[in-house]
C-alpha cells in the first residue's frame, strides 16, 4: 500500500458524458475504503456543474464526500503526491507537463498524444489496434455486476426485453431512430434509457415520439449496471455499458456514434451494425429474418419474427469476447485485485525523480522503451541510459537462496559448487585491473610493489573474488547485504567482510579510512536504483588512480539486439539500469572516471535467430558450425555482458562529481 496521498484527475467537459466522472468517483471512494487518501480534483468553476452529476444514475458507491473534492490548483502544487491518475481521455500537453511535475503518472485508457509519456499506463478498455500498448489492459477491473444471468441464451419469452441506452449524452442522437427501428409489437419490449446529460430540447422531443410510439422511457436507471441481467439484449456503443453487458452474460450488440467507436468495436470483436442511423436500421436487418422489410403495410407487421441464427452467432461471439477480457470469475478470485482501486491500492511506486544516473531529466521527459505489468523502462535523453520505473516492489531477496536457487536454475550447480571456477574467473580479471592499476600507480609516482593494494568487494557474495584476490598479492575486503555470505567469508574464507546495502550502509572508518586501490562490483551495479549516487560515493572510496572494476548485463548484446522488447521482459525484477558499452565511458566521465577497458563477455552463439533451427543436431558447442558463431559474436561483440575498467582521475577534485538524482 501506498503511504502518500493520491490524486484522480477526471474529464468534466462537455461531449465527453459522464463515465469518466463516473469511474473517477468509484475509484476515489474505492481507494478511501481501503485506507488509502485520495482526492479528486475538479475545477472549482466547474464543482457545481460536476456535483450535478450525481443525479445521472450513478451507484452508491461514487457517492463521496465534499472534502475528498479539491478544486483549487494552488492546493495540489503545495502537496506531495505518491502518484497522479488522469482519466482525462485526451490529455493535453501543456497539461500533462503540469500533473508530470508533480508525480508519477498514471493514465487511464489514455488516448491523447501524451499516452506514451505516461509513466504507467491501464487501459480499461481495449484501443484502437494502432494505439500503444498499456501495461495492463483489463476491462475486469471496471465496476463489473454482480447480477449475472446463468449464459447469454435468450430465453423464449412471448417478446424478446431490449435495452437502448448511448450513454449520459448519446450525442450522435441515436435512441430514437433505433427504438423506431426495431420496434415489432408482439415481439420485442423496449426500454429508452436517457442520461441526464441529454440535450434537455432535444430529450423531450424524442422522448413524446417514443412515448407516442408505445417505447417505454426512463430517465437515468440506478444501479444500471445491476439492472442489465433484466434483459434479453443490449443494444448501446463501445463504452463501459457494452462490457458490463457482457459480464452480466446479457448479448450485447453495437450501434457506433462515430468512425472513431466503430473502429473500436470492430477491433475488439464485437457485433455491429455500423455508425448512425443508417445503422440502425441495419439493427433490424439483423434481427429479424430478412423476408420482410416494409413494415409500414399492416400485413406484414404480423409476419416479423425474430432471427434465431443471428442470436446464436451474437451469443457465441459476445462469449468469446468475455472470455477474452477476463469477465468470467477468475480462479484465484481471493488474490486477485477486485477492482481498479484494490490494484491502485497495492502499488509502491518506485519511480525515480529524475534519471537515476545523471539526474538531467525528469521520466516524462525521457522516451519509453517497453511496458510490462509491473513496470515501464524509458531511456535517458542526456546520458542514454535505460532504466526502469517499477509500480511494486521487485520479489527478490538477497539471502541464501539467491546464490543457490537462483544460481542453480541459471548455471546448473550452485554457487559453491562452482568455488573454484569462480575463483579462476577473478584472477582473470584481477590480471585486467592489476595492469591498469599498477600502470596509474607509476604515472604517478608510486611504487606499486611497496604495499598490498587494498581491495573492497562490494556484494562479494560467498568471495571467491576476494579468496583470488588475496592469492594476488591484494588486500582483500569483502561486503553484501546476505548475512550468512558475509559470515560464510569471515569465518569459513577469514577475510574481512561486513553486512549492509551500500551505499546507504557505510563502509566502516577503520576499513574506509586509508581508501582502496581497487573496488570491484560484479553484477552489482544494476541491482542499483540509483546509480549515480554509488558511482559518487564509489569515487569518494577509491585513491587518487584507483581502479573501478564492474560487469553487468549488455542491452548492445545478442538477445537486446534480437527482440529489446523480449530483452527486457526477461530482465530481472531488480536490475534498476541497463548500460550499454558504447555509452558507459561517458556516463563514467560525469563522475570522475576515465573508461581504461572494455571486455565483452557472455557470448551465446545459441542464442542467435533461426541458427538452431536450420543446424539442427550439428549444433554444438564442439561443432564448426558453434565455433564460426562464437567467433562473430566475439568479433561483433555481441556478448549478452561486459566488464568495465575505470580509473579515478587526479585532476578531478574530491566532492567535484556530478550529483545524482533522488527517488520521489
């Protein structure tokens, strides 16, 4: 749960009806149900208006409280706000960069040239085939009813029970022509429903022709959505009603107000008969067997009957579609969100003030390069870096299992078991970093066989670095947050190690104070959500020329190159940051650090596209056909990771580092 305030932010104007206020008001007092504080903001020269809509029919459960309403502007800038949700439709740029400057963004069934800049995107409602894609699409989530018929077959009644209903404003005007349309006494019974947000000339003129014409009339229906299982049929447009319909098992079939709703409709799978009212009267083509047409001879009224076919085809097809959405019940029903709040509700945004690594940017700023469930990556647009913006906390923990389980699934033996590799591994590397090291040292003067080089290992794990290091001639230190890695390294390996998450832990004064020759991160330096403060307090550790060693996974390598999208949804929950190679010296740079090498690693030939595919059983490691792939992958430096060499500059003064950006 999240422990600052929100905010919803719904449309009020004018053409857009009432849904969208609608949805707002559930989700505000949905939210409050649940503990959590929450606002909704209205212009306050359009309160009176908006409070007016509480008359449209809407259920108990948007009911609210006049002090859960803000209206002023000057308020909402004074606060901290946890998160900002816009059910704004279309919002406009220069708004968005208002509510962007305020918190994290979350926007719902966002349709405005903004939508891709959002930090979070759910979509209620499935879009437009060519609209970018949400990180949730879940029309479960809508209030949905609990009245539900048992299937959508209709059953046989003397006259088959239609609702007509376009929303709080039907602003294409289509209640009339359809009513008029299929109206077939002995038939269908039909119930108009009008909203309140009718044009008030216009509703009284339609509702005397559909009084005249024998249609019943009702003016706003409360708790709609609990009334549809009432009904043989829906006849309405893309919107909330049509996926109520379907979840309360009622066929629904749609009338389109505009090309932009028929697009929708078509994309989604419903049945419709077309847009305005030519379509309406395509309604009844589909409804009645197409024998008889002309009913304006007393003859042939007698003779309509309804078309049974094309129920069944609307049956079939409206189940699909709620199979589809997830409107059946689902089967883990107790952990399940229930409802846009309760999801709302169990979010811990993690999304950074500014890019994490040279704070030059705030996210909305920053382009969006691919949207998962629980999280969105987006690329800095002054360093380059691709970093994540998670809506809950990652499910990783770095204790015992993390080195046994997880190394197990990824390697095929556990981290111990792989000790002495691992160690040789270091000592590979310590060959890389004594070169640079020893180089820098006598630049400057120094002799670098005087003394042992002091060497920290930040998440040293279970030490097989330290242990190679200390074979090295080095003078080895060890840290990890795993309590029994660290105890493993002192009392199993005795080399000095301590607990704690850097750089919020502090390296302790005894060991800090002299500095360190060498600190070395392996796979570390992604697990950070914010890296431009470590690479600070990593210069601040380390003597004048000392080395910085790190490796980290490549998004330059053979699976970002394949599918970046695929890429990333493999990526763990907690890896913050994706660096790139070609972009690490200058990130380096910004902090005081001047890239000395570069040693791409990691190369999977099998990974490469269609190559097991076409080689079949010749596929193998010790095969020409593995050795020709590795040797391009090694050639194009295509390793899925790197390592990186680095030393501290001289010229830089301490404390003359770039800062980096705070969380929100």
């Amino acid at each position: 749960m999240m422990h600052g305030p929100l905010l919803v932010v719904s449309t009020v104007e004018k053409g857009r009806g009432g849904g969208h206020l609608v949805r707002s008001l559930v989700l505000v007092r949905s939210l409050r149900s649940l503990k959590q504080e929450a606002y909704l903001y209205i212009p306050e020269l359009e309160s009176q208006d908006v409070l007016a809509h509480r008359s449209l029919g809407m259920t108990q459960e948007a009911a609210f409280e006049a002090s859960w309403l803000i209206g002023d502007t000057e308020t909402i800038r004074k606060r901290h706000w946890e998160c900002i949700i816009l059910d704004r439709f279309r919002t406009a740029p220069e708004e968005f960069a208002q509510w962007a400057a305020l918190g994290p963004l979350i926007g719902i069934d966002e349709g405005g040239p903004q939508r891709d800049n959002f930090d979070f995107l759910i979509d209620l409602l499935p879009g437009p085939p060519d609209r970018v894609p949400p990180n949730i699409l879940a029309p479960s989530l809508l209030p949905l009813p609990k009245n539900r018929r048992p299937s959508f077959d209709v059953p046989r009644r003397q006259a088959l029970k239609i609702l007509v209903s376009f929303g709080a404003e039907d602003p294409g005007g289509l209640t009339l022509p359809v009513c008029l349309a299929l109206k077939a006494p002995g038939q269908t019974e039909i119930t108009a429903l009008f909203g309140g947000l009718h044009k008030t000339d216009v509703k009284e003129q339609h509702r005397a022709a559909l009084v005249a014409a024998g249609i019943q009339v009702v003016e706003g229906m409360t708790e709609l959505r609990e009334q549809l299982a009432c009904y043989d049929l829906v006849i309405t447009h893309f919107g909330l009603t049509a996926f109520e319909s379907l979840a309360a098992r009622v066929p629904v079939l749609l009338l389109s107000p505009s090309a932009y709703h028929e697009k929708l409709a078509v994309h989604t799978g419903f049945m419709s008969a077309g847009i305005g009212e030519k379509g309406a009267h395509r309604l009844r083509r589909i409804l009645y067997t197409q024998a008889v047409l002309d009913t304006q001879h007393p003859k042939n009224r007698k003779s309509l009957r309804l078309n049974d076919e094309a129920l069944t085809s609307l049956r079939d097809r409206c189940e699909r579609i709620r199979a589809r959405y997830g409107l059946n019940p689902p089967e883990d029903a107790d952990t399940a969100p229930q409802g846009l709040g309760d999801l709302v509700n169990r979010y811990t945004f993690r999304v950074p003030a500014a890019c994490p690594v040279c704070g030059g940017t705030i996210p909305a700023q920053d382009p969006v390069c691919a949207r998962f469930p629980d999280r969105t990556y987006r690329r800095c647009r002054r360093c380059g870096m691709v970093y994540l913006l998670r809506s809950t906390l990652p499910p990783v923990e770095y204790e015992g299992d993390y080195f046994f389980s997880f190394y197990k699934q990824q390697y095929g033996k556990t981290y111990l078991e792989d000790f002495p590799n691992l160690i040789q591994y270091g000592k590979k590397r310590l060959r890389y970093s004594k070169q640079i090291l020893y180089r820098s040292k006598r630049n400057r003067g120094e002799d670098p066989s005087k003394t042992p080089a002091r060497l920290l290992d930040i998440g040293c794990a279970y030490g097989p670095f330290l242990v190679a290091a200390r074979e090295e001639g080095f003078l080895p230190f060890g840290m990890d947050p795993a309590e029994d890695a660290v105890r493993y390294v002192r009392d199993e390996l005795h080399i000095p190690a301590f607990r704690g998450f850097f750089p919020e832990t502090p390296v302790p004064e005894a060991v800090r104070a002299p500095g360190f020759d060498l600190i070395s991160l392996w796979y570390v330096l992604e697990h950070f959500e914010r890296p431009g403060a470590v690479l600070t307090e990593l210069y601040q550790l380390l003597k004048p020329g000392g080395v910085l060693a790190f490796s980290t996974p490549s998004g330059s390598g053979i699976s970002g190159r394949k599918s970046f999208q695929g890429f990333l949804e493999q990526s763990p929950p907690d890896h913050w940051t994706l660096w790139q190679p070609s972009r690490t010296g200058s990130i380096l740079k910004r902090f005081g650090f001047k890239l000395k090498k570069v040693v791409i690693s990691g190369h999977h030939p099998e990974r490469f596209p269609l190559i097991g595919r076409l080689f079949g059983e010749v596929w193998k490691k010790n095969s020409m056909v593995y050795g020709l792939c590795l040797w391009i992958s090694h050639i194009l430096h295509l390793g899925d990771t790197f390592e990186v060499y680095a030393v501290k500059k001289p010229a830089v003064k301490e404390g003359a580092v770039a800062k980096s950006a705070g969380g929100r």
